[in-house]
C-alpha cells in the first residue's frame, strides 16, 4: 500500500491558495504550505515557545512539556488524521507550530492579567496575537514585515475573533462576521491542539502529583482505558501504567474524530475546500458520546489540576509579574530596551497612548517564562544587576 498522501477534494490544495499579503514568486522546491511550515521553525517567536509553559512555570521541572513540545504534539496528532482524511498535511502542521506564537509568559494567567492591563487599549488576546507575530512582529524578511505567510495559514492561526475585531482584519475576519468555517486544515488543528494538551496535562498533573490516578478513576474516558490496560498488563504500575492509558485515551478520540468526520464529509459532500468555507457548521466533530467524555475530563482538569492550590500561588504570582512590568514600561516606555522603546514611540506617534500600550504588550507578550522573571528582578528588586 503506497503510503503518499492522496488530497481529497475538499482539501486545500497550494496552487489554489488565496496568496499571501504580498506576492512572491511560487517556491521552486517545495509547496507554499511547507515553505509556511518552513518559515515558522526558523523564526524568533518559535525558539521561545521552548521557554514558555502552559500549566507550569519553565523553571519547575524539565519533565513537563513545554508550548515547544506541546506544539509538536499537535502538529503530530493533527498530521496524522489529515492523512487519514486525504487533507494537506503540510498545512496543518504550519497552522499546528504556529497556533501558539503569541502566547504570554506563565500561560493562561500571563493572558488573563495582560489582557486586563489592556482593557482600555483594545484588549490583548493570544490568538489575535500570534497572528500579529507571523504578519508584523517577526523581522527577518527584506521585502516584508512578518513572515508573509498564505491565506490558508493565517486562517487556521486565528481561531477565534470578536466581530469588532474581525472588522478590521478584511477577508481574514470575514467568516468570524458571516459565521461560516475556515478549511478543514484549519478545524482539524483545532481539534488537534485539544487532543494534545487533554492528555499532556493529565500526565504532567500526575508527574508533579497534583492529581491522582485515584481521583482519575471519577472520569469515564479515563477508567474505560484504565480496566482495559489493567486486563491486559495486571502487574502493570507507575510511569508505563499512565502511558498506556493516555496513549489508549487519544487513540479513542483521533478514532472517533476521524470517523465521525468522515461521515459529515460524506453527508455534506463538499467539492472544495471553499465548499467548506461556506458551511454553516465545523465538519470536523466527534460524536456524542465522545464530546460528553472530553466535557467531562475537562472539568475534572479544571477543578483538580488548573486550580489546584499550587498551580493557583505560582497564577498569582505570574499575574503580579506581568501588571509590575505593563505598569512600569507603560508610565516609562525608555526602560525598555531600544528596539522595543522605539516600536513604542512608533506606534505611539500613529495610535496615541494606545499604539504606546500596545508595544509594551508586544514586550511582554514576546518574553519566556524566565525572563519575564528576571525582568521583573532587575526593575523591582533592589538588589539586582540591571
Ligand atoms: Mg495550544
């Protein structure tokens, strides 16, 4: 059986895509999708995902994963049911590497608190923001700013928008205003990224032993695969126990999403990938019964492992180091360093204090972890090396 990919119809095909922000010639060696892919890994924003986390700060352990190797994950879950479902492979696992380039320091806490530092200024967003990355922030390109990634790409980055910002980003916003879906690339790496970080957050939780396989034995999905490895391996115990449930858990859910796509593919018979643009409704989907699992498996992370004592001090914390840094960078942009104060007196002179914020956001929103941390030492501790 050859094992090359064969496109569907429905999927996004390179030749047909609707461009990039400004022209360039077509690559002589590979498609425009893996020269997206390709642009990605070489870019600034991408070295620093190593350096930021999602549940766990960087410097708590080596074992967690981090948004490098979360990314990663996605890129081969998504890959290999874009295979399965004759989509491009190449454009998801761009859209898959690039979906979390604009994430703050600290994960969700570090966007929570910088978006309210922004609220006056137009609010900050991490998917608004690594779409800012690939179209204005990274500086590599003689020609262009960004990494002038196609249509396709920066479709399937932007997830989510508010209809007053979707006005704003012209055919890019259009479906958040019409309602209507992006390619499928772009729904299965959604749908990827969900996948991945369910399970990795199940086994780093286990790994700093904030939950329990214990408390795990509450959630169905988890108990299902739990009595089956226990069947199979009975003297099975520790790291090999959780593996070979976790790795059974996403094997039900890439199942049951591929199959269940497969069927509304059928039903709808799209005959293009703008067919499924123009869909009503996401045709990649689980079905019910796996949808009712994955709600539940997540309110169980959400109330044992997200706010979990521990994890809600090291919150606090990152929330306090990122309001320090807005407020003290906003009031003096000067203490930045040059590049960033003159990004700042930039978009200041075009936006007012605005464009001002907006720079400092860019700042903070570009550090890791770690040197957020340090940042906030050399501005606020006394005793620091600036
Ligand atoms: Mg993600």
């Amino acid at each position: 059986m050859s094992n090359r990919p064969q496109l569907a119809p429905y999927a996004s095909r390179p030749e047909q895509s609707r461009g990039r922000r400004y022209p360039e010639e077509v690559p002589r060696f590979r498609s425009e999708y893996q020269r997206d892919r390709d642009r990605i890994v070489h870019c600034s924003a991408f070295r620093r995902l190593e350096y930021k986390t999602q549940v766990f700060v960087n410097h708590e352990g080596d074992m967690f994963r981090t948004r490098l190797t979360h990314s990663i994950e996605v890129a081969q879950i998504g890959r290999t049911m874009s295979r399965i479902l004759g989509l491009n492979e190449d454009l998801v696992e761009a859209i898959a590497l690039a979906h979390d380039l604009g994430h703050t320091p600290f994960g969700h806490a570090g966007q929570d608190v910088l978006n309210e530092c922004m609220q006056h200024f137009g609010g900050f967003e991490h998917n608004l923001q690594s779409l800012r990355v690939v179209d204005e922030l990274e500086e590599k390109y003689a020609n262009f700013p960004g990494l002038n990634l196609t249509f396709e790409t920066r479709e399937g980055i932007l997830k989510h928008c508010q209809r007053d910002k979707a006005k704003a980003l012209g055919e890019l916003g259009q479906r958040f205003l019409a309602n209507t879906q992006p390619g499928l690339e772009a729904q299965l790496a959604n749908l990827a990224d969900e996948i991945a970080y369910n399970h990795h957050d199940i086994d780093d939780g286990l790994r700093a032993g904030l939950i329990t396989v214990e408390q795990l034995l509450d959630v169905a999905l988890f108990r299902a695969q739990y009595d089956e490895v226990q069947r199979l391996y009975p003297d099975i115990s520790g790291r090999r126990l959780v593996h070979e449930i976790t790795r059974r858990m996403i094997d039900v859910q890439v199942t049951n999403l591929v199959t269940t796509t497969q069927a509304n593919i059928e039903r709808e018979s799209p005959a293009s990938a703008d067919e499924v643009r123009a869909l009503g409704c996401s045709l990649v989907s689980y079905g019910d019964q796996v949808t009712a699992y994955n709600l539940e498996l997540k309110r169980f992370l959400r109330h044992n492992l997200y706010r979990h004592y521990r994890v809600m001090r090291m919150t606090g914390k990152a929330g306090r180091v990122i309001r320090d840094l807005f407020g003290v960078f906003l009031e003096t942009p000067s203490l930045m360093p040059p590049e960033q104060l003159q990004a700042a007196r930039l978009l200041e002179a075009q936006q007012g204090e605005s464009g001002r914020a907006r720079a400092v956001a860019d700042y903070i929103a570009g550090m890791t972890d770690r040197f957020a941390i340090l940042e906030h030492g050399r501005l606020f501790d006394p005793a620091a090396l600036t």
